[in-house]
C-alpha cells in the first residue's frame, strides 16, 4: 500500500487550522466540497510511494475518492480509495 505525503505545515495553514490539531481539520474538511479539497491537496504533495509502517490508520479524513491518514509522529498522508482500471480486468460479475 503507498501513500503520498503531505506539506504538514500547509495543510492545516491552507485550511485555517492549528498546526497539529487533527480534529479540527477533519472539521472543517468535512463542511468543505470534496472537490475543493482534492484541488488543495494536489498541490501539497511533497512525496510519493511512501511506505505505511508509521501510519495511525484510525485517525483519518475522507475527502470524496480519498483518505487523508496521519502518522504516529504528526505527518499527513494522502491515499486513493479509487479503483484502477487494471483491477477491474480481473474481477467478474457475480453469477447468482
């Protein structure tokens, strides 16, 4: 599974929130168009494939074909919840 990381410091800057509060930006991502989000979070991308080794998977953010995870030690990371097209090449349609 790999993630992109984010600008940490941008995010929450880019909406409003104090550097490091987690719930608040969840807050105000969720009272926010999807489609604002990504096109804010496309721009703060910093590194791609990263591993998840440090990833606390029960914090996380949705913003429409996205979750939005933060590590352990405060990092941002960005991850796609949309299916490739290669994946769809091998699945079939149920039979019953």
């Amino acid at each position: 599974m790999s993630f992109s990381q984010l600008d940490k410091v941008n995010v929450y800057m880019s909406f409003g929130v104090s550097i490091g509060d987690f719930s608040k930006l969840s807050y105000t991502i969720d009272t926010m168009s999807p489609s604002v989000v990504e096109y804010f979070l496309s721009s703060l991308i910093i590194n791609y494939d990263e591993g998840s080794s440090n990833i606390d998977f029960s914090e996380y953010i949705q913003v429409g074909d996205y979750m939005i995870y933060q590590s352990c030690s405060g990092d941002l990371y960005l991850k796609s919840n949309k299916k490739s097209h290669a994946d769809d090449l091998y699945e079939t349609g149920s039979l019953f």
